[in-house]
C-alpha cells in the first residue's frame, strides 16, 4: 500500500475541530493516569473524587483547546506563506 501526499491538504475548520478533542482526549488520559500514579506514590491509595474528574476534565479541555487552536493556527500560517511563494526548482 502506497502512502499518499498530504502536502496539499487544505487546512479547514473540521480539521480544527478534530485536532481540539483529539488532544482533549489524550490530556484527559494522560492526566487521569498521572493523578492515580502521583496518588498512588505519596498517598497509597487512589483519590477519585468528583472533584478530581472534574479538575482533569477542565485541565484537559483548556490544554486541548489551546493546543488545537494553535497548531491550526501555525497550519494556517504555512498555507498562506505556501500560497505565495513560488515553487522552486531542484
């Protein structure tokens, strides 16, 4: 199977969109697991509290949208640079 080109992929809101709860869900699993482990180490036991899920959820949602919004920002940025410089030759 050949892997296609995807150098000429327009950068559109879906992909924003898809790119936000993406690292949404991977912070909420990484800072779920961090919050066990770090629990498990100082105090021997785990603490999952609603309060504890609620933290991970509000710290993985403004990680994830921060990260999101800014790689699509970058993204945006190379496709106008793209568009208005020239090809080179090789």
């Amino acid at each position: 199977m050949m892997l296609k080109n995807k150098k000429n992929q327009i950068i559109s809101l879906r992909i924003l969109f898809l790119g936000v709860i993406y690292l949404v869900i991977c912070c909420f699993i990484f800072f779920f697991i961090a919050s066990v482990v770090i629990d498990l180490v100082f105090d021997g036991k785990v603490n999952l509290t609603r309060e504890v899920i609620i933290d991970i959820i509000a710290a993985s949602t403004i990680t994830g949208a921060a990260g999101g919004l800014g790689s699509w920002i970058f993204a945006k940025i190379d496709e106008r640079k793209a568009q208005k410089s020239p090809p080179s030759n090789p």
